[in-house]
C-alpha cells in the first residue's frame, strides 16, 4: 500500500506569507472532493516569516499531476504566481503506511 507524497517549500515576498497560506488553504479545500488525495497540509515556520511548507498525500502521482489541471487548481496558482519567489521540493516520498493513512 505505498502512496505518492510530497514536501514542497513555497518562498513568497516580504509579509505575503498569510496571503500564501489562504490561497493554499483554499486548494486544501478544494482537495477535499477529490479521493485520490489523502492529506494536504499547509505549514508554517516561525525562524521563516516568508516560506510556506506544503505536505501531501495522494494515491499515486498521476492523480497529483491530474489535480494540477484542474481548473480551480489553475486559478489558484494564477493567485499566488505574483508574490511567488521561490519554489523547492524538499522530498518525493513513497509513503508506506501510518496513522492517518
């Protein structure tokens, strides 16, 4: 039962963190009518007032890179692309199993 997950680092400008964080938290809900993703948690560091952590799990990567096309997808990345600096992948990760999966 392995799954496709990810950890993402999301770098924005000067004092545009909590703008970043409603916009990602809208793609959470909007993760929510999807079955293929099983968590998507939006994170933040105090030491980091600029960068957003993202953590997800799905079924497999096709459904991620499917959920990428998605239209309310889009718009929100279209949302977050002006104060964007900087993107990172932290991981790739094959998740074998645990609590919450």
């Amino acid at each position: 039962m392995s799954k496709f997950s990810l950890f993402g680092k999301i770098i924005v400008q000067e004092g545009k963190r909590d703008t970043m964080v409603d916009i990602l938290l809208e793609a959470a809900d909007s993760m929510n009518n999807l079955e293929e993703c099983e968590i998507y948690l939006v994170n933040t560091a105090e030491d980091e007032p600029n960068s957003v952590y993202v953590y997800e799990v799905w079924s497999n990567e096709k459904a991620h890179q499917a959920s990428l096309t998605l239209e309310a997808t889009q718009k929100l990345i279209e949302r977050g692309k002006p104060i964007i600096t900087g993107m990172e992948r932290i991981s790739t990760l094959k998740t074998m199993g645990g609590k919450g999966i």
